[in-house]
C-alpha cells in the first residue's frame, strides 16, 4: 500500500512538471524560466514524498492491525464451516434472497443425488415436490415484504425429492444469515425415512401383541369358559331342587366371564383397515359418528384414492376418526364435512368444521390430538395442515402419496 502511494505521488509531480515543461516549449506559456520551477518543484516534491510517508505509514500500520484480526476471524470462521459442512450427516444448503443455491456440502449431495457442479446457481425448489416447488419462490418474496417468519427459525417435517423423482421425508430447519452485503438463508436437512421406518416398526409391535392376548383370551380362555358353561347348564339341567340354585348361579357367572372375556378380547383386538376398502370404512365411520352425535356429517368423494398399503389406511381412517371427534366434543360444531378427492397426484383429505375453530397458535393448544395426527401422517410420509377455516370453524387437510393408475 505504501509502495503503492509513493508511486502514485511521484507519477502525479512529474507529470505536472512535465506538462508545464511541454507548455514552455511550446510557446504556450510566456516569460518562465526553468531553471526558476525546478527548484521549487523539487522542493514540493520532496515535501509531498515526506507527507505521504508520515501519514500513510502509520495509516496503514494501523489498518493492518486492525482488518487483520478480522480476516484471520472470518476466515477461520469459513474454515470451521466448511469443516462442519463436510463432516456432518446432514444436508446443509445456502440460498440467496432469490432461491438459488450458493453453497451444498456432501451429505446433500448423497441426500438427493445432485453434484454440486448441478444444483449450485440453480433454485433449490428442484428438491421440493409439488405444490411446494411451485409455491417457493412466492414463500422469499412475501417473508422479505413483510417479515413475517412462517418457517424461518421453525422445524418441520415435509417431503423432499431426490433427482430421479422419488420422495421421501425430511426434517427441515432454517435460519436467516444477514451480513453487510450478504443476505442467505441457510437450510438443515434430515432425512426421516429410517427414523419412520423404526418408528412402524415399534409401533406394529404392541399392536401384534394385543393382537396375541387378543386371540389367546378369545380362543383359549374363552373356549374354556364355554365349554365350562356348557356342562354348567347341563349340571343344571340334571340338578336337584337342593342342588338348581348353586347350579344356576353356577351357570350364569360362567356366562358373564365368558361375555366379560369376549369384550376385553375385542378390545385388544388392534382395528384394521384395508387399504382397497377404505373408501367403505370411510362411509362407515362418518355414518355412526353421525348417528352417536346427530349432528350431519357430509361424506364427498370425488375421485378413486388407491392407497399404497393397509397401514396407511389405518392411519387415515385414525386421523378422521380424531378430527370428528375434536369436531363435536369441542369445537360445538353443527355441521361437518368430509372430503377425498386427488390433487397433484396425491390424494388429500379433509375434515372441515363450522364450529368456534382453533387459536392461530397451535404450538399452544392442546385437547386436539394435533401431534398424534402429525405423528401418523408422517408414517406413510403425508403431510397436514390444521388452520381456522375462515371467521369460523375448522379445516384439516392431509396430504399423502398415492398408487397412480398408470403404475
């Protein structure tokens, strides 16, 4: 920088001298001897070479001790990032303010089957399914009007989709990076799809095993209550007048244990959906809640839904079962709609209410059974969204895979 400066200066004091010495021969400026400005322009000279020593010197050993510091910080701090970046399992994406990706580590590379040579200057809507794809762009654009935060600083749990078109469930997790000409949105990605898998698997377990206890009790235990009610009654039948009322008493407490046995086996007999008679056991339940609370239930099905197995069956006819029930126990609905329809290539079902709704912050409510239906949609990587619908009542929309008719 020194350098630089002397250099500058030199460069600036010949060229007024030589440019003065230009107009004197050339008859331009009259009646100046050289040897008269030569003195004084060596003098000035040398007096603007020793002025620019004594301030810049100090200024710039001042300005290097000061940014130094500071750029051996931010670049050790670039450094630990792209360490971490690297290390970590997770995926990890940098967008600008317009969506397009500025930086991926290896773990979103393996994630989602891009190279950083074909996702990096491209918009990271590529790896988010419909409608969201669509959608995103729309998302930046309002946050940065009106800096209202939907999903910045939030976690959750949505669909990713990887470069040959398969989706899978992910966690997602954001965070805002503003610096004084840099304004990026980083983005932290886990994927779910091993995590879901353990959590069907533990919670098939205590099902199977009530199914067990179920059988046992219906086909053990209760053979035997029948079969001891059976001789029961023939006792009674053969009994003596002395011996008919132990007899009858007899009979009848193996009668009730037997019904007692048959309730509790059906009890802890798990219920079972299946997946190609859904839409039926959708009918079904909408008609006995509505018969059990005698408020009209308006069941509309509007396209044929081929789900992708029982378990996702089961999980819907649960999620519907809930919102029904949150519909009437609690939000003093009058009337109630159901809704299954295909929207994207993806069927979506919906609960909608005309009852006193729900507060706007769910986070804060509870009595809803929101998390258990966060928690089963997830398991057969659906997505639901609980809001108000409009001034009054409730809608809750559940999105989820389905088997296209062309496969």
């Amino acid at each position: 920088m020194v350098s630089a400066t002397l250099v500058v200066a030199t460069i600036s004091i010949a060229s007024i001298y030589f440019g003065l010495l230009e107009l004197i021969n050339s008859d331009v400026v009259h009646g100046i001897n050289l040897n008269e400005i030569y003195t004084p322009f060596l003098y000035a000279g040398g007096m603007a070479i020793l002025a620019t020593l004594l301030v810049v010197i100090p200024a710039s050993i001042i300005f290097i001790r000061i940014t130094q510091p500071m750029a051996q910080k931010i670049e050790q701090q670039a450094e630990t990032f792209h360490t971490l970046a690297k290390t970590a399992h997770e995926a990890i994406f940098l967008i600008d303010t317009h969506g397009i990706v500025q930086f991926m580590n290896s773990a979103a590379e393996t994630m989602f089957g891009y190279s950083s040579k074909e996702l990096l200057g491209k918009n990271i809507k590529v790896i988010t399914p419909s409608p969201h794809r669509e959608n995103h762009d729309s998302y930046i654009e309002r946050y940065l009007k009106t800096g209202i935060k939907k999903i910045i600083g939030e976690r959750q749990q949505l669909l990713g989709q990887r470069k040959d078109g398969s989706q899978f469930p992910i966690y997602l997790s954001v965070g805002e990076i503003q610096l004084t000409h840099t304004h990026l949105f980083a983005g932290l990605i886990m994927d779910l799809s091993t995590q879901q898998r353990l959590q069907r698997e533990i919670i098939a377990i205590p099902a199977r095993e009530q199914r067990r206890i179920g059988e046992e009790l219906h086909d053990g235990l209760g053979q035997q209550l029948t079969g001891l009610g059976m001789l029961a009654q023939s006792l009674l039948n053969n009994a003596t007048e002395s011996e008919h009322e132990l007899a009858s008493q007899l009979a009848h407490g193996l009668h009730e244990a037997l019904t007692q046995v048959r309730a509790l086996s059906r009890g802890l007999m798990p219920i079972q959906i299946y997946a190609d008679g859904f839409m039926m056991s959708l009918q079904e339940i909408t008609e006995n809640i509505q018969q059990q609370s005698n408020i009209p239930i308006k069941l509309q099905i509007d396209d044929v839904v081929l789900l992708l197995d029982d378990a996702t069956a089961t999980h819907l006819y649960r999620i519907v079962q809930e919102s029904l029930c949150n519909a009437i126990k609690h939000a003093d609905a009058s009337q109630i709609g159901v809704s299954l329809k295909i929207e994207d290539d993806h069927g979506v079902l919906e609960v909608i209410d005309n009852g006193i709704g729900i507060p706007l912050n769910l986070g804060d409510s509870t009595g809803l059974g929101l998390s258990i239906m966060k928690h089963r949609c997830g398991l057969f990587d659906g997505e639901i969204t609980i809001n108000p619908n409009g001034d009054r009542g409730t809608k809750v929309c559940c999105r989820f895979p389905i088997i296209k008719e062309s496969d």
